[in-house]
C-alpha cells in the first residue's frame, strides 16, 4: 500500500467512491440502481431552490444520467420507503438502514442539544405547547405544520409560526418524521407509522458506536479525506470524533496516508478502488456530496466554488445558480443555469472554463445541457452570450 498518493490519484480515488467510475445505465435507472448511488454516497443533501431542479434530485442524475424524479419520490413513502429524511450533512435523505445510527443524534435534540440554539431555547420556553402539537400528529398524522398556522414568530428564525417551530422541535427529536411531500411542503407522522418495522427495530447502538459507524460510511464516500472532511460529513463533533479514527485505524480500516499538495493527514479506505482513469462528464448540484465542502473540492480540483444565492445580483462573479462541469476527473467549467417552466426554456446565462479546460470542454459542456434540457422536460436551451469574466466558453451555442 502507497504511503503516499498523488493529487490525480486522489481524485480519482474520491469519484470513484462517489460511484462516478460507473457507466451510466443504458436503460431507465430503477429503485436498484438508486439503491447504489445511496450505498455509495451514503446521504443526499435536500435543498429547496429550484432555479435548475431541486438539488437533492441532482446527485442521482449526475451518476445515472436522466432517471424519472419519481424515483427518488417514490423511495420516500409509504412503509416499504428506502428513504428517511434527518438531519446528516444538512437536512438530508439518508437509506432507511441509517435511522437507528442518528437515534443518539434524536435523543440529544430532545434534550436541547444538537440543535439550532434558537430553536432549542424556544423548545424549553413551549415544551407544554410542544406536546399539544404533538398529540395533533397522533390524531391527524400525517399533518403538514401548515395546517395548525398560528402566530406568526417575529424577528429572526425566518418568522416561522408557532407550529411551524414545534413540528421542526419533534422532527430534530426523532418523536415526528416526514410521512411525504406535497411539492416541497412536508407532512409529518409518527416514526412507528412512517418506517418499515424492520427498521424500528433494530438496535439502538449507544452513541460511541454509531459514530464509528458514521466515520465508516464517510470513509468509505469520500475514499479519501483528512479527518476533518471524514467528520463533516456527518457533522460530527471533534468531542464525538474523539478516538474514533484512532479506532478504525487500528483495525485497519482507515489507513494514514500523505496525498500530494495537502498539509494535513488523509485517511485511505481500505477499500478505495485505484482507477486508472475516470471517464465521467457530469454536472453537480452545489450540494453534491463531491463539492459540498469547498476545502476539500479546493483541495482535490483546485476550484474554489461559492454559491452566490445570497449575494446582490451586482456583487456575483459567476451567476445565481452555478453548477461545476466535471469531466473526466477534473471539474473543467462552471455554467449559470435556469429551467425557465413556463416557457418551457434551459436558460444558459454564462459559462466559464477553468484554467487549462481541455480544448473539447465547450462541446462536451454543450451535449452535456442538451441531455439535461431533455431530462427536465424543456422544450429548448437558449443560451445568453459570454461576458467578459473569468474564461467565457463562448463557443457553445445552440445548433
């Protein structure tokens, strides 16, 4: 085994345990190839904004190519659900097996840890108002928060109501859980209502154990990462993470390695596959398990990537909604994007190429929007010309 790992290795390392050394099925992807993107994963990040597709949907495209949305969807209902959604990475779908590892994640909510401070301190001053939602869900699940709308919150914590505050309190506590979605507004119901049996019951581990086990699942999505990257995965505690790498290390588990370019220790998986190439083109959410900690893809792809939502529209350097292009192992490009629905349009504001973009970036950046234009159901791309920032891939156009 190589104590040390050259930065290409090590990319190629990390996509090919995010499952992007896999072809793309040539039929239309079903329940087991989800199931496989999740095994490998692990998580997927939900997120509400939709100027493209909402970004839990993304990553499955990314690996499988065009897939029905119901796929995912279908995996979150009723009891025969693959799917749960908690709180992970972010708030997050996580395979079914996963809920007993995020009980002691529960338990502390329940106790005012482990969650938004705001939201903790707004727990202990309802508990009894807390309980009388609560028992709404026991008559009525499965019940959306909005349909107990009461006083609106003023100030911060978005000015969520009431309800709306408590349903998310049981929800972090594990007492509630999603039963579905209508659009993106959830409806909440008790677990033993929600989950497959089997899942319920199985053992609680204590927490110690299910942090191992956590790292396990992080070690093994990320093939190769510092102990910071593996813990943030799971937005774990460096107090939960306390001996656990020095564990799996010892077992042989995780295996210390140097990679090129990077001042801290990595961690190899013991089943890391070494591919000799990665022939992927894909884009990816800004909530990909492949870029969702900008160290990290600064580490492996030297690109520095924000999500410029949040920032004036006057103040962007790239766009609202950018999405990196990886092709084969390198994220190559960078393109501004928005499904335009009702006039059924891929608009492509901008598109830029990284610095040493190989000459075909355009054309394979182009099929690449051709393919998910098609996936979204748009009737065509129309595509903004270049601007003068960064390197504009101005030779994409639409034939």
């Amino acid at each position: 085994m190589k104590e040390k790992i050259s930065l290409a290795m090590a990319r190629r390392i990390a996509l090919a345990a995010q499952g992007f050394s896999d072809a793309r099925p040539t039929g239309t992807p079903d329940r087991r190839h989800l199931g496989r993107v999740l095994a490998r994963t692990g998580l997927l990040q939900i997120d509400s904004v939709s100027a493209v597709v909402r970004a839990h949907y993304m990553p499955l495209y990314s690996r499988l190519g065009p897939y029905p949305l119901s796929l995912l969807d279908n995996a979150a209902v009723t009891r025969k659900r693959t799917v749960f959604e908690y709180w992970a990475h972010e708030a997050s779908f996580l395979p079914v097996e996963t809920w007993p590892l995020m009980r002691w994640r529960m338990q502390r909510a329940e106790r005012g840890d482990e969650m938004y401070l705001g939201l903790a301190k707004w727990g202990r001053d309802h508990a009894a108002y807390i309980e009388e939602i609560y028992r709404e869900v026991v008559d009525r699940g499965p019940i959306a928060a909005s349909a107990l709308e009461g006083q609106k919150g003023s100030g911060g914590w978005w000015g969520w109501s009431h309800a709306k505050h408590a349903f998310e309190w049981l929800f972090w506590a594990g007492r509630i859980t999603t039963a579905q979605r209508r659009g993106f507004e959830r409806f909440y119901d008790l677990p033993e209502r929600v989950l497959p049996q089997v899942i319920l019951d199985l053992p609680v581990p204590v927490a110690e154990d299910a942090h191992r086990e956590l790292l396990r699942i992080s070690a093994r999505a990320h093939g190769v990462a510092t102990a910071s990257d593996l813990r943030d995965y799971f937005r774990l505690s460096p107090a939960d993470m306390k001996g656990r790498l020095e564990e799996l290390v010892e077992t042989g588990e995780l295996l210390p390695v140097r990679v090129e370019g990077w001042d801290k220790q990595a961690y190899l998986h013991k089943d890391a596959r070494f591919p000799r190439r990665i022939e992927a083109r894909a884009l990816l959410a800004p909530f990909d398990p492949v870029v969702f900690e900008r160290t990290r893809t600064e580490n492996l792809f030297k690109f520095r990537y924000r999500i410029e939502i949040y920032t004036p529209a006057e103040k962007r350097q790239y766009g609202y909604y950018v999405l990196p292009f990886l092709l084969g192992d390198r994220i190559v490009a960078r393109v501004d994007l928005k499904a335009d629905r009702p006039a059924s349009v891929l608009r492509v504001h901008a598109a830029y190429a990284e610095t040493g973009a190989p000459s075909e970036t355009a054309a394979q950046l182009f099929e690449e929007l051709k393919l998910m234009q098609s996936w979204l159901g748009l009737e065509r791309m129309e595509v903004t010309p270049a601007g003068d920032l960064g390197q504009p891939l101005a030779d994409i156009a639409v034939s």
